[in-house]
C-alpha cells in the first residue's frame, strides 16, 4: 500500500513538474524593469509597435534647451521614456531638419543635433522624414539630416540622397522579434519648395505608391504600414482626400494606417475586414509630440500603441492609445519643455500647467467618444515619489 501510494505521489509530481516547464518555455521572458507583470508574460511570436506624432524644434525650445556647452534636452522625454522603451519598435514623425547652424525654429527648422540625439536616448529607434519641413534648409539640409540619422544607425524612410538610395532602402523593411515590417512614409507636399536633384521626397502620388506596395509584398512582410503625412491644419476630423487614401491603402494591401501633419488629434478607427477578419488600424492624425504650440488642442498628442501576433497568420492583437501633453516653461517653472502623461497626478504639476492640461485632455476625450471605433484609452504613469518632488521644484 505504502509502495502505490509512493509511486502515486512522484508520478503526480512528474506531472506538474512538466506542465510547469512546458508553460515556461512558451513564455518569452524579460526584464521585470522594462515590463509590468501582465505585460512580461507575452510569447515570442508577439511584436509591439509605438507610434508618436511631430517631433519639433519652435524657437521657444531652442532657446530652453541652450546650455553654455551646447543644448541639453535630457528632461524633456522623461516621464515617457520608460513607456517608449517598452516597445519593440518605436516609431516618430522627425518634422525638422538637422540643417546645422543658425538653428531655427518656424517656419524653416534646423534644429540643434542634440535634438536627434535625445531622441534615440528616449528609445525611438525608427524615424520618418517625409512632411512638409524635409526641404526646410534645401538640398543641404536633407542630406545632413540623413547622415547625422545614419550616424546614429537610426533606420528611417521618407527621404533620400538619390535614387540608389531610395531603391537600396525602401520600402523600409524592420525585422524584429521574428517579424518583418514593411514601412511607407509619404508626404502631401514641402511648403512650395522643390526638391533638389539627385535628392528625393515621397510625395503622395498614387501611381508611385501603388508600385511601392507592390515592392513592399515582394519582401514577404507580415504587415505593411502606411506613414502618412496628410490632412488640413488644425482640423479635428479628416477630410475626404484622408479618408480615400485611407480606404485606397487599405484595398491595395496596406494593414494599417498612420498619419501626421494637421497638429491636433484625429479619430482613430480599428476595422474588421468583413472577408478575413483581419483587423486594420487607422489614426487620422497623431497630433503633436512634442511642440511650442500652444493654441487650443496643438500642445498635446498620442501615443499609439500596437500589438501584432503571428502564429499560422500575422493578426492585429491590441491596440490602444495614450494623451500625452508638452509643458512649457512658463506653465510648468521647468527650464525645458517636458511631455507629461495626462494621468499625471493633479497635485503634482503647477497650477497654470494643470489648467491646460485638463483642457486638452477633456477635448480629445470628447472628440474621441464621438469619433473612435475599436480603440480604448490607456494610461502608463505610475506615481514615484522622486518624480513628484522633482516637478514640484
């Protein structure tokens, strides 16, 4: 009796000793720092992609950000970092140029190279060039602000020194995770600037694009986005050209959708194609990233985030967007303009700065419950002490 009840016992062992082991196989692990402890348990066959709106350089933060020494832009991302570090890919429209000296702000940007640099430090780790400032310092211009990103081994589409470049280099193909992404950055024009030959801008021209689409399908990717730079200034909702290329990239093999330039928040559709079921991400307009700007809903933007998962198809897991809002000094008693999460805690942030803040969260709250489909808000701020005393001073 002694002896089954034995064997009973180890056989039992055996058993959940395996089933622990199989599920830990399945499990990709990662640093407990960089996720939370939801999030850590995700399988290998899993990509997550962050999308952000305008990266800018106004006059306003050039002259914040000036040091003895150079400019210092270390603060600015700093309560976002960690959120831009959890994704695989990190994605940002870069609407300046990195012309060199003077550095200026609107309407002909050349922002300082510390800028580019404090990018790649908050962890984005692809760029698109394509909007309407590229050719903001000319031939020149472009061409510098390629090789300080090449520099930096930033991968980035939009843009290029010649033609053997852009036929070397695009459609952008980002391998990651065991995924490969094919990446599409165009633009509606350049402020009235042509282009200078041998350089080249991806303009919006459907005949361009539709050849691009099908390049991009030859490299067997498992989704191909759309960056497009688009749509009316200030405009809260997209307008029938946005829509048709909308639906147009999406009938001609796009997954998903991306667009920048109007300086505010516009909708956000998730939709489910009637056929495949495969589900399609479309943000109109991801606003400002970071800015000067500071008419109504120009000071704040989203962080859109993507989570694609690959097994016998590659599928559109989640999806889900966050407000982010860019103190200036004058609101915040900071020396340099810093992003906020709009979860930050009211008490923690000055008065001024936490006025607008609210507004621009209520207007894009608004704007969204009337306007979004299959997309929910999420928040990632969580409370540290150091943090709230550090924005306090």
């Amino acid at each position: 009796m002694r002896h089954t009840l034995f064997l009973i016992i180890m056989l039992l062992s055996l058993s959940c000793t395996s089933r622990s082991q199989a599920r830990r196989d399945s499990i990709n692990t990662t640093s407990a720092d960089s996720l939370s402890a939801i999030d850590s348990i995700i399988p290998a066959d899993t990509l997550r992609l962050l999308f952000v709106g305008d990266l800018m350089q106004h006059q306003g933060q050039i002259n914040a950000a000036r040091t003895a020494k150079g400019y210092d832009y270390s603060t600015c991302f700093e309560y976002v970092k960690e959120e831009i570090s959890r994704a695989d890919l990190a994605i940002a429209n870069l609407e300046v140029t990195l012309g060199g000296k003077p550095y200026k702000g609107y309407p002909a940007f050349s922002a300082p190279d510390e800028f580019l640099t404090a990018i790649h430090d908050a962890g984005f780790n692809v760029l698109v060039t394509a909007n309407n400032h590229s050719l903001d310092r000319g031939r020149p211009g472009l061409e510098r602000t390629i090789q300080l990103i090449d520099t930096l081994k930033i991968p980035h589409a939009g843009t290029y020194i010649n033609s053997e470049a852009r036929e070397k280099e695009y459609p952008l193909l980002l391998e990651k995770n065991g995924f490969r992404i094919a990446l599409l950055n165009y633009t509606y024009g350049t402020n009235g600037i042509p282009v200078t030959p041998p350089n080249i801008v991806n303009y919006i021209d459907t005949v361009i694009i539709a050849k691009d689409i099908e390049a991009g399908k030859a490299l067997k990717p498992d989704a191909i986005i759309a960056c497009m730079h688009w749509g009316i200034e200030y405009q809260s909702l997209p307008d029938k050209e946005q829509k048709f290329l909308a639906d147009w990239l999406l009938r001609k093999g796009v997954d998903h959708v991306i667009g920048s330039h109007p300086h505010v928040v516009q909708p956000i559709e998730v939709r489910t194609d009637s056929l495949t079921n495969d589900k399609h991400l479309i943000v109109y307009s991801l606003g400002n990233f970071i800015s000067n700007m500071s008419a109504r809903r120009t000071d704040g933007g989203l962080m859109v985030r993507m989570e694609l998962v690959k097994d016998s198809t590659t599928r559109l897991n989640n999806c889900e967007y966050s407000l982010v809002w860019t103190a200036r000094p004058m609101q915040s008693g900071k020396k340099n303009h810093q992003l906020l999460p709009v979860n930050l805690p009211a008490d923690s942030i000055p008065l001024q700065a936490r006025n607008s803040l609210k507004i621009f969260t209520n207007n894009a709250r608004t704007l969204f419950s009337k306007h979004n489909r299959g997309i929910k808000e999420y928040t990632f701020y969580e409370k540290k002490e150091q943090n709230l005393l550090e924005i306090k001073r």
